[in-house]
C-alpha cells in the first residue's frame, strides 16, 4: 500500500498510457462484434466506444492495483515480475473472450482479436508498471514446492464449480448447445488458472495458506474476474445475478483449489521436518 501511495502518479500514468494502446488496437484491428443476442441500451444508443473506454480504464486500475500489492513477493527481476504478471493476465483474457462466441454465437476470430488487443496491452500495462514502481528480488533462500498439485486440484475445482453454474443454477452458458466446446473451455480456462497460481505465487513462507487462497482467489483472481465479467453489460442485456452467481462460484470453487493445495504443501513440509 506505501508503494501504491508513492508511486499513484506513476501507475497513473501507465494506466493512461495501456488504455490508450489498447482503444488505438481495437480501433485498428478489431472489428465491430454481432451478438446473437439483445443489445444492451448502451448499444442501442450508440454509446459503445464511451461506456467500453471507461470500464477499461476501470479494468486496467484494478489490475495496476493488484500488481502494486503482490508484485514485491513474486519471485524474479523487475523485469521478470512484469512479463509473469502480464503473460498470465493476457492469455487468461485471451481464453476467457472465446466464451463470448459459445454463448452468444459471435465470430470466434474476431473475439481472440479483441482478446489479443486487451492481452497485449495488459502485458505492456504490466512491463510498464514493474520497471516504474517494481522491487528488487527477495531472495528466499527456501520456498515451498507445488510440484503437481495445483495443475490437478485447480482444473478439477473449476470445472466443478461451473458444471454445478450450468446445471444446477442454470447460469447462461452453452452447456446443452455445444456440449463439448463448452467443456473444452472450461477445462482450458482452469488449467491455464493453475497455471497462472504457479507464475504469481507469492514468494515467501510465512503466509498461513488461508491468506495465500483468499489472496490468490479472491484479491489476484477475483477483482480481474468480476471487472471482466461485467464487461458484457457494456454489449448486451444479460442478467447482473446471473453475472454475480458466475463470478462468486468461480471464485469461491478457485480460492478453496488453492487452500487444499497450498495445506497439502504445508502438511508436506512439515512431514520432511519430522523425517
């Protein structure tokens, strides 16, 4: 936090600078979307690019933030610190937006343009924020191994989460449409988050693994999933409590993936302690 207080010009300024990139690339590249679905009245009044700029600028805050408070306990250089943050934040954006053309039947090449368009941006909002307000290395001299653990847990816990979304509370998706697309997605979207833990894995030992799970699932994860998700307000009339529901159980199912994992590390590292 006396990083963020410090530095608040700096990010400031990346901020504007990443949110400009990306309205420049979208602009160029990305043409405009048809959903097969009803518009939202931003649409219909014509008011897309304004409303999308600002939640951009919301979107981007939230991620500078985010990076602010974790990035002294990733593991690397400045440098490093902001290709992780920015590699992980990107392709999981790029992954996310191909559920926009399962369930709203949009072109799958123009959606991975627009996700391309926000992946690359973050990443350069990333490089940017770790060489102006980044820290140095910790060097712990020992840190706990995840060996397979969360490239297992993780993916089954979310997919387990949005198959009880689909089936049993019946968010909007296109689980009963496209069956094997929508589980194809699913899989990658949970597998890349396993990865994604393993890239931003805070670097010390002194965390108890509740803190690590909520920080994780909750701080890293779900502040960026609640902005992203609610971008769709921005293009179509959807449900906010069918939104919230899809926001709060995967949050809920990858912050406890992370607690099982990281007590399973503990209870692994005390058992080579005891030996």
């Amino acid at each position: 936090m006396t990083i963020l207080k410090s530095n608040y010009w700096k990010v400031v300024i990346c901020i504007i600078i990443a949110v400009f990139a990306d309205v420049i690339l979208h602009i160029l590249f990305v043409p405009r979307i048809n959903y097969n679905f009803r518009p939202s009245i931003l649409a219909e009044k014509g008011l897309i690019l304004p409303a999308a700029t600002a939640m951009l600028i919301v979107f981007f805050t939230t991620v500078a933030i985010v990076f602010v408070l974790i990035q002294k306990y990733l593991p690397g250089t400045k440098t490093v610190k902001g290709w992780r943050f920015g590699i992980a934040f990107g392709i999981l954006t790029f992954l996310a937006i191909i559920e926009m053309n399962l369930v709203f039947d949009s072109s799958l090449l123009n959606e991975l343009r627009g996700g391309a368009a926000d992946g690359a941006s973050l990443v350069l909002l990333a490089l940017m924020l770790s060489l102006m307000t980044g820290t140095g290395k910790l060097n712990i001299s020992q840190q706990n191994k995840l060996t397979w653990k969360p490239f297992v847990l993780v993916p089954l816990f979310f997919l387990i989460g949005r198959y009880l979304s689909y089936d049993v509370i019946h968010v909007l998706s296109a689980y009963t449409q496209k069956p094997w697309e929508t589980f194809s997605w699913t899989l990658g979207i949970g597998i890349w988050l396993s990865l994604m833990y393993k890239l931003l894995r805070e670097e010390r030992n002194d965390i108890p693994t509740v803190i690590r799970a909520i920080r994780f699932g909750c701080l890293t994860f779900g502040s960026y999933w609640l902005i992203y998700n609610l971008f769709v307000l921005v293009y179509l009339q959807v449900s906010v409590l069918d939104l919230f529901l899809r926001i709060i159980i995967d949050v809920v199912f990858v912050t406890a993936s992370i607690w099982i994992v990281e007590v399973m590390v503990h209870k692994t590292l005390l058992n080579k302690k005891t030996v």
